[in-house]
C-alpha cells in the first residue's frame, strides 16, 4: 500500500505552488493542476483548501498580484501588458484585483513605489493567517462497497438547492413505477462548495435502479463501481454536512495511507427530510478509495 502522509500530501501541494510559479502566465485549470498533484480533480479542491488554509483559485490570484506588483515597480510595461500577461480579461479586472490586495490602483502603486524598491519592496502575499482548525472527530468505517446503478437528474447551482431536484426525480421516477421498498437515494457532489462559484456547482439527484428497469431518456444514468470506500454517518442538518467533509479531506486522508479513486463523493440519505426533523437526518458520506 502507498504511504500517504500530511507530509506527503504536502510535497505534492509544493509541486502545485511551484507550477503555478513557473505557469503564472498561463492557464491553470483545475485539472492540470490535479494532475500535477496526482489527485483525482473531484478531491484536489478540498484537499487543497485545507492543506493550505485558502483556495487554489486564491493562491493563483495572490501569485499573480505579486507578480503583476514586481512588474510595476521593475519594468515599464504598460498596464494593460502586465494584466494580459497575468491571463486577465481585462484591465478593468486586472484594476478591480489589484486595489482590492493592495488598497491602492497599479498606477499609483508603480508611481509611489517604483523609485524606492529599497525600503518599499513589492508586497509578498504570504498564506493567510492559521485559521482556527476543525477538531470535530468523526468515525470512519471502511466498506466493501458493491455496484450501485443509479438513475437521476442533474442538478447546477447550490447544493443546499438540490432538495427540489430530488422532488422532481422522485416524481418522474413515480409515475414511472420506478420506485419500491428498496429504492435507495444518494447525491454525487463534483465540485468543492468553498472553491467553485455557486452557480458553477454540478452534482447530480440519484436514486437505485435494477438493471431489468427500462428507463427513458428523461433520466441520466450513473454506476458507482465496486470497491473499497471510506464513510462517515452524520447526524444533523444538510447545511452541517461541510464539517464531516472538511474533516475527512483536511485532517482524516492527509494523515492515512489511502489513495481516493478518481471518481466523486457520494452521499447516502438515509431518511426522509419531510418526515424527519432536521437533528435527526442521517446522511452517509462516501469516498472510493483506489
């Protein structure tokens, strides 16, 4: 089994940082960062953000304005290259980031700063500040998972929202003869809810399928693959659901010797929230491992 420390985690987040360094011209996107870091891209964000205490997007951002500070002060680009060159869409965008980190416009900067490199160097945006860690313990139970077929709808926007897709598949999958006692619910979540825009968020509403159930093309289907996973059970609201994950990607698999498989978190929900008050609800949290 491959060791997987907070140490080693750790190397490979070094190895994003020094790519995003020596790329800071050029597209970062999310996968190729992932794969800098030989993580799945549906893991990369989280681990990222609680490893480093700030998001990946956040450290791009500050690599660059310290880039485009350095620029101003050394050079006699013009304003509208420095922002090109740092991959913004505009100098109006490149303005509105710049004042917001420095407290004052690329203009005045290079003019109040530039002849006095000396005892005004370029501002060296550091990691923000420790932030107060989670300690939350949670048990982890380790599952031989088997195949799961899934039917479902896909749902963009705000996780806390997806409620109303699950009505709408259970609706549909009802007038279908879909549903009986056996019929499981479970949501794929793909993106990190703190790194990614809302509106941007893709996950998907899901319930079991049988493979002698003939479905139409109103649904979407998924097969979570037979393996090895991690779980937690949590009891509480839905909005509480980011203190187990935060947990589980910040502290719980840095510090193991488990590899997560490319593929998404899951979640199990395990009664029904129009009859369950929300203290109660149980929710299980899955990650497959490789």
């Amino acid at each position: 089994m491959k060791k997987t420390t907070s140490d080693n985690y750790r190397l490979r987040l070094t190895s994003v940082m020094d790519y995003i360094h020596d790329n800071i011209n050029g597209d970062l996107d999310v996968n190729t960062l992932a794969n800098v870091a030989c993580m799945s891209p549906y893991h990369f964000h989280r681990i990222y953000r609680e490893l480093m205490q700030e998001t990946v997007n956040a450290t791009v951002r500050r690599f660059r304005l310290q880039k485009a500070a350095i620029d101003l002060i050394r050079t006699d680009q013009s304003i509208h290259s420095i922002a090109k060159g740092l991959a913004y869409g505009s100098v109006e965008a490149f303005t509105r980031a710049f004042t917001k980190q420095f407290n004052t416009s690329p203009g005045n900067y290079r003019s109040t700063k530039k002849y006095n490199c000396a005892s005004n160097a370029p501002f060296i945006a550091m990691l923000p500040p420790e932030k107060k860690r989670n300690n939350n313990m949670f048990k982890i139970d380790r599952i031989n998972l088997d195949k799961i077929n899934l039917a479902g709808h896909p749902h963009k926007g705000d996780y806390m929202e997806i409620g109303s897709t699950f009505d709408k598949l259970f609706m549909t999958a009802g007038s279908q003869n879909l549903l009986n006692e056996k019929t499981r619910s479970f949501g794929l979540y793909y993106d990190d809810p703190k790194s990614v825009a809302l509106d941007d968020l893709r996950s998907m509403a899901c319930l079991t399928i049988d493979e002698t159930q003939s479905l139409d093309d109103t649904f979407e289907q998924v097969t979570i693959p037979a393996g090895k996973c991690i779980s937690i059970l949590f009891k509480g609201p839905y909005p509480e659901l980011e203190k187990p994950y935060d947990w589980l990607f910040g502290h719980w698999i840095p510090n193991s010797d488990l590899e997560i498989a490319d593929f998404p978190p899951f979640e199990e929900y395990l009664n029904d929230p129009k009859e369950t008050p929300p203290n109660e609800l149980l929710t299980r949290i899955y990650c497959l491992l490789a």
